[in-house]
C-alpha cells in the first residue's frame, strides 16, 4: 500500500525548503561565512526535519510510541552528523572544525594553539558562579525553571495519556474481532493519526523548553554564550500568566502573585541599575594613540600591517590601513594567518619570522610588551602555547623579549617604540 503524507506535513516540508533556498543568497554576502553552509544546525534543518515529516505516517505504523520517539531521534541524529561531514567534504569548509576541537580542550587536557587562545581567554571559560548568583537573586532563575518544571510535567503527562488511549484502543480492537482496518476520512488520510497530531498541545512550549536547556549547557561551558541563555529565560517566564500551564490556578490569584514576584524582582533589579549606572569613565590609551598617530604620518596608506588581533582591528579602524589578520578568528584562513603572524611571540629564529611575513607580504609588524610576559592561567602564557606547538624551540629565547630588550635580530628595523608597542619595518 502506498502511503501518502499528510498535506499539513507536506505543506510544512515545501516551505521549510523555500525558507532555506532564500536564507542562503542573502546570509553569504552579509556575513560571507562558508561555516554557516556546513553548521550543524544548518544541517539538522535542512533536510532531516523535512525526511522525518514526510515519513510520519510510515512512523506511526510503529506499535509502540517510544519506538517512535527513538527512532526519531536516532535518525536526526545521524542524518544531521552525516549531512555536516558530507557538505564540509564536498566544500572542502575548514571553518568550524575548532569548535570540535574547543569541546574536546575543555573536557580533557588535549590543547592546541587556536583552542589555547580560545580557552585563556575569560569569556570562553566555564560560566562563573557570580553570573548565576545574579540571576538567582533577581528570581529569574528560579521562575525560569519553574515553567520548564511545569511544561516537562505537563508533557508527560500527555505522551502517557496518549500510551494508555492506544492501548486501551488496542485492546478494544482486539476483544471486538475487528478486522484491524485503519478508519480513513473523507480524504483518504488514517483518521487516528491526525487526531494524533493534534493530541500534542503541548508541542510548541517543549520546543521552547529544549532549546532553553540547549542555551543552558551552551551558557555554563562558554560563559559569553549566556547572552543566548539570559534573553530566551526572560521569554519563559512570561509563561507564568499561561491559562494553558496554570490553569488549576485562578487567574486573579495567579494575577496577584505575578504582581508579588514582579515586586521582588525589583528590588535586585533596581540595586543592579543603580551599580551600572554608577560605573562611570572613559577609554583612554595614550599608548595606542601614540601608535596610531604614528602610523597615520610616517607610513603610506597602503602600507600593510601585522600584529595581535586586538590592535589590528584599532589599526584598521582608525588608522585605515590594509591588515592581515584581525578577530574574526571563527575563519579558517584568518586562523592560519593569526598563527603565522604569532610567531613574534615564538622562539624561533629571526629569519624564519621575517621570511614568514615578507611571504604574506607584511610591511611593518606590531610588538605588544603586554602580549609577551602576561598569562591569565597555567599554559596561557605566548611562551607556553608555543613551547607546546613548536617544541624544536624550546630552549631558545622568546623574539619579543629580544626585542624589547634592547636586541633587534636582522633583517628587522625598529622605526616605532614607545612603553607598550614596538613596531618593526620588514625589510
């Protein structure tokens, strides 16, 4: 028999696809990042969302409705794993295969030099307790997951109301004699498995849930990606007034204790206002603009620049001069730039380094005193990542430190210097 697919999963397939074939044109010159066609989230769209609508019915055919489930998850799994290493091989995509590699840096002690920057850095770290404190405080936190409580519950609650009506269904069936014909609507379509579609009212709140559950394990592993976890919290808890959730409680009782909770959250709202605004200053790096000033009298407008990700982007930015590498460091040829121009923190030989940036085509190259002695952990320090990613080295002295001592190795010229840069002309 063949079996058709309903046209509400039809209808939801064409315009997944179509969502996805206008998203590509405009993403690419805005964003101009490979990454995103071969991400997992791309790839877990694309098609095996749309290869487990279609084969529904087919799926419900199933017995058992945790076997169901399984198989779903199984097969999205798979063909999201599959689809991701399948696009990034034929595109020959290099760009998020870091991420891979963060992971596994932050659960064992297998470090290389791009996951060493990423994880010395604060924000990549695991999330403080401080940041969950702050959220507790305001009752954020606890509102937050009371409505992710209420929703699991009520979930569950439907998936064994749903068990116990097929089994109870099932063994009607069975006790009458029928002749197990699926009863079909005017249309052809299986009548019980559309009453099953709609026997899930639950569906769009759990979406909500697990992608708040997914934000959270984001949050806690990568402290920055709690911009993600913060924002979609607030949107949880406005479920707290829902009828659907919260019935069982009247709505002027559960109106005045959403008042009440408001009023509490106040108070550490407030006290958090008052300390932001209360932080005041200004940026001032006399340093920096020294260099920049510099930089815009004494070079030409095409001079090309090399130096640590942070500067060059103040050096293109306000000195509008062409740059090598700067901190998108999400791109795979800015990686492989980044790395290269690091090797003024390295130990190795003078003439490797300017053989190096003369073939990236490198005019001046910036030395950063800070970038040379400072650590902000154990194996965070520039002589630490490079003892371990060039081990060759390891007992000749740092070319920075040379530098900033006073012994410039040639073919380099010193043409800048000041009490934090150093800027050397590649001859």
């Amino acid at each position: 028999e063949n079996v058709t697919p309903p046209r509400s999963s039809t209808f939801t397939v064409a315009v997944h696809v179509l969502c996805n074939i206008f998203s590509r044109p405009w993403q690419a010159p805005v964003a101009s990042r490979t990454d995103d066609m071969s991400c997992f989230s791309r790839s877990c769209l694309c098609y095996p969302l749309q290869i487990i609508l279609l084969s529904q019915p087919m799926l419900q055919k199933l017995r058992y409705f945790v076997v169901i489930v399984l198989v779903q998850v199984v097969t999205l799994v798979l063909l999201t794993v599959a689809i991701k290493m399948a696009v990034a091989f034929v595109g020959n995509i290099e760009d998020d295969a870091h991420i891979g590699n963060l992971l596994k840096a932050k659960f064992f002690t297998e470090r290389d030099f791009h996951t060493s920057l990423y994880l010395c850095a604060k924000e990549f770290d695991f999330i403080e307790p401080s940041s969950v404190m702050l959220i507790t405080k305001t009752l954020l936190l606890p509102c937050g997951l009371l409505v992710v409580l209420v929703v699991i519950i009520k979930v569950l609650m439907s998936v064994w109301d749903e068990i116990w009506q097929r089994s109870s269904s099932s063994s009607s069936s069975s006790s009458s004699g029928g002749d197990g014909e699926e009863t079909k609507d005017a249309n052809g379509q299986d009548a019980d498995s559309e009453g099953r579609d709609a026997a899930k009212p639950y569906a769009e709140l759990l979406y909500h849930v697990l992608q708040n559950l997914a934000f959270m394990a984001m949050a806690i592993m990568i402290m920055r990606l709690k911009l993600f976890y913060t924002p979609h919290l607030c949107v949880l808890v406005g479920l707290l007034m829902s009828d659907k959730l919260f019935g069982l409680i009247q709505r002027h009782i559960r109106l005045v204790l959403v008042v009440v909770v408001a009023c509490c959250m106040t108070f550490q709202g407030y006290a958090n206002l008052q300390k932001e605004w209360g932080t005041i200053g200004e940026f001032n790096d006399p340093a920096q603009e020294e260099l920049v000033q510099w930089i815009q009298a004494k070079t030409s407008s095409n001079a090309v620049f090399a130096g640590s990700m942070p500067c060059m982007a103040g050096v293109k930015l306000n000195a509008y001069r062409p740059i090598v590498n700067h901190p998108h460091y999400e791109d795979v040829d800015i990686r492989r730039r980044t790395l290269k121009v690091y090797q003024i923190y390295s130990r190795k030989p003078a003439k490797e380094i300017h053989r190096t940036l003369s073939g990236m085509k490198v005019n001046y190259v910036i030395l950063e005193n800070g970038w040379c002695v400072r650590s902000s952990g154990p194996g965070c320090s520039m002589g630490e990542m490079w003892d371990a990613e060039d081990p060759v080295n390891i007992d000749q002295p740092m070319f920075c430190t040379e530098a900033f001592n006073g012994y410039v190795p040639e073919p380099f010229d010193v043409v800048f210097r000041n009490n934090v840069y150093q800027v050397l002309k590649v001859s």
